[in-house]
C-alpha cells in the first residue's frame, strides 16, 4: 500500500485516485484559512510555480480540526486561496486529519512517516513529502517554511 492506493475528493467535489499522480514527488499538507500560518500558502505556490516544469505536486487538503480555522465551505476556501495567494495546486475537499474521523489517507500518511509514526498532526501545515512511487518519506513542522523543503524535493526529482 502506499499514497496511491488512495482516493480523494477534489475541491470541486469529483473523486479522483491518488494513482494519478503516480511518477510526480508530492507535498501533502493539511491546510487552513484563518491560522497565524495561513501566509504559508504564498510559500507554497512560489514553490510549487518554481518546480512547475518537473513532475512535482502539492496536494492541500483543508482542515477545521485546529482551532475551527476552515469554517468555510469548499467554494469558500477555492476562491480565499485564489484571490489572496493564487494558489495554482491541486486543492481538496475538507477533511479530518487526526482521529477517528481522519481521512484514510491521513491515518496513512501519520502512520508511516519516518521518525514521527504514529502521532497526530499537532497543527495546519504539517507537510509530508512522497516519493514518485507513492511512499512517504518525510513530516514537515507546521512552522517548517516551504521555501525550505525546496532542497529536498529537488533531491527526489
């Protein structure tokens, strides 16, 4: 099993399978509207915009579980992340990270990140890295910056 066994839901409601993006370094983030952390998106984009020529995704998924940060409906949070940071990756609709409410693919992604497995995502924009084949490689801090990751994503392309 690995990220690709996986299906989602995009923002826009239509269920694709993760096996889509087989062959591309993904960066899944849990993601939220109303946080201190929110101006991450910015990040997000410059990096996702820098790497827009190689096989290399973002994948956000929005999240209420901190704090009730994504009050707001899919559409909501489609146009908050277009209008206010042109977010130009993939976004997906809301869900549950921790508990037994989260999303599979969630359960999946804390159950087998190295060095941290097991634990529940502490915040909005913790960041789990993918490999081409589907396999989780590394978690990302929420307070980790997105321009950071940039070395480390590009080692895997």
């Amino acid at each position: 099993m690995t990220v690709h066994s996986f299906t989602v839901e995009t923002i826009k409601g239509e269920e694709i399978p993760l096996s889509e993006y087989d062959g591309k370094v993904l960066l899944i983030v849990n993601t939220a509207s109303k946080c201190g952390l929110t101006p991450q998106y910015e990040g997000l984009q410059d990096l996702y915009y820098s790497l827009r020529d190689r096989p290399f995704e973002i994948l956000g998924f929005p999240c209420n579980q901190f704090g009730a940060q994504e009050p707001g409906s899919e559409k909501d949070i489609e146009e908050f992340c277009s209008l206010n940071y042109g977010v130009s990756f993939p976004m997906f609709s809301k869900v549950d990270v921790n508990g037994e409410t989260a999303h599979p693919l969630y359960k999946y992604l804390t159950h087998h990140a190295p060095g941290v497995e097991h634990k529940d995502i502490p915040w909005n924009f913790t960041k789990f890295l993918v490999d081409k084949e589907g396999n989780v490689i590394k978690r990302y801090s929420p307070e980790t910056d997105p321009q950071d990751l940039k070395k480390d994503v590009e080692e895997m392309l």
